[in-house]
C-alpha cells in the first residue's frame, strides 16, 4: 500500500486516431509516486517536435501571464493551476494532434482555456467549458464555437449533451482538471466514446 493509503492520480492520454507522427494507438501513462504505469503505443511528442513548439509556447506563454497579471484579470489567476511544464505539454500535444474538438472540464479562471485557444488558433476546435463557478476569461475568439457549461449552465462532465452539441467523442481532446475521482472519470470518458484526455 501506498505510505498515504492511496494510489496517486494517473495522468493518462488515450489517442486511437492517426497522427503524421503516431504509427499505432496510444495509451501512455505518466509515472505516478508509486512507480505505477501504464504504457502502450509510441508517444505522440517527439523530441524534435518539443524543440519546435518551444519557440511559439514561450511567446504564448508570456502573453498568457501578462494578459492575466493586468487589472481585475489579476484577480483571475490560479497560481496552483498548470504550470509551465504542463502547460507545455498540453500546448505540444494539441498542436501535434490537432483535435476538432477540445474539452476542459475544471476550467477555474480560463488560463488553460486562453491557452488551449492560443495553440488551437489555425484550426480553431470547438470548445466544451466545464465549470460549477463561471469565473475569468470569456472566449470571445471570432469564427471560434465555445459551448460554456460554466456557473448558472454548469453540467457536470456526464450530464453534458454531447450528441446535440455536435461533439464526436472519438475526436476529441479532453482536458480534465476538476479535481474529481480521475479513474472515474476516465472510466465515464472511455464509456461516452472519448479516447483522448490527459
């Protein structure tokens, strides 16, 4: 047993669709306190694709935290959310596989939102928001689809009407952060269709 009685959360990707740099599906799972794994396929980042993304992430980056230090936006800032490793990460692996739809499901002040749309910019996903709180950053990026299910709206992940909405799970890129059971969410994700999520 664990020293704490429990197992550390499981950040794991499942990816089942094709990418110019994936050669079979993914399931990669990053090693928890425990040495616990699970691995399977070949990661979607390279390192030749982290050293090209690096430039266009720091630009983003530093945009990203002048954008939410300036006024009442300051008020917004998460200082215990991603940081700049896993921000760089989810900024490579959107990038990389470049989903038509993008779900966040925590979404708190909308730094990782702001984000995801920065790197999302020349396709442009359409984007799920999932919040009980409705704080931070509006999406209001033209020609862009965001379905807020934040504060008064909020649906949890489960309840969200997927089908109406246009979303094909199988192409999406889920986001989760909401600081819930996270192998019970990977299990309801698995079970709606999704095969993407960190």
């Amino acid at each position: 047993a664990h020293a704490h009685g429990f197992l550390p959360a499981q950040r794991v990707a499942f990816t089942p669709f094709s990418s110019p740099h994936m050669s079979s599906p993914l399931i990669h799972g990053i090693h928890g306190a425990c040495g616990y794994s699970c691995e399977r396929g070949t990661p979607p980042l390279t390192r030749d694709i982290l050293l090209q993304e690096l430039p266009s992430f720091l630009d983003a980056w530093a945009e990203q935290r002048s954008f939410f230090s300036n006024g009442t936006r300051a008020n917004m800032r998460n200082e215990g959310g991603n940081s700049l490793l896993h921000s760089f990460g989810l900024w490579a692996l959107l990038r990389t596989i470049k989903p038509p739809f993008f779900v966040e499901s925590g979404v708190a002040g909308g730094e990782t939102s702001w984000l995801a749309r920065r790197a999302t910019a020349a396709w442009k996903p359409t984007m799920v928001r999932i919040d009980p709180r409705k704080l931070g950053w509006e999406d209001d990026t033209p020609g862009a689809t965001t379905h807020d299910f934040r504060g008064p709206t909020f649906q949890d992940f489960g309840k969200v009407p997927w089908a109406s909405l246009g979303v094909d799970p199988a192409r999406t890129f889920v986001l989760f952060d909401d600081h819930m059971d996270q192998l019970a969410r990977l299990s309801q994700a698995a079970a709606l269709g999704f095969r993407q999520f960190v």
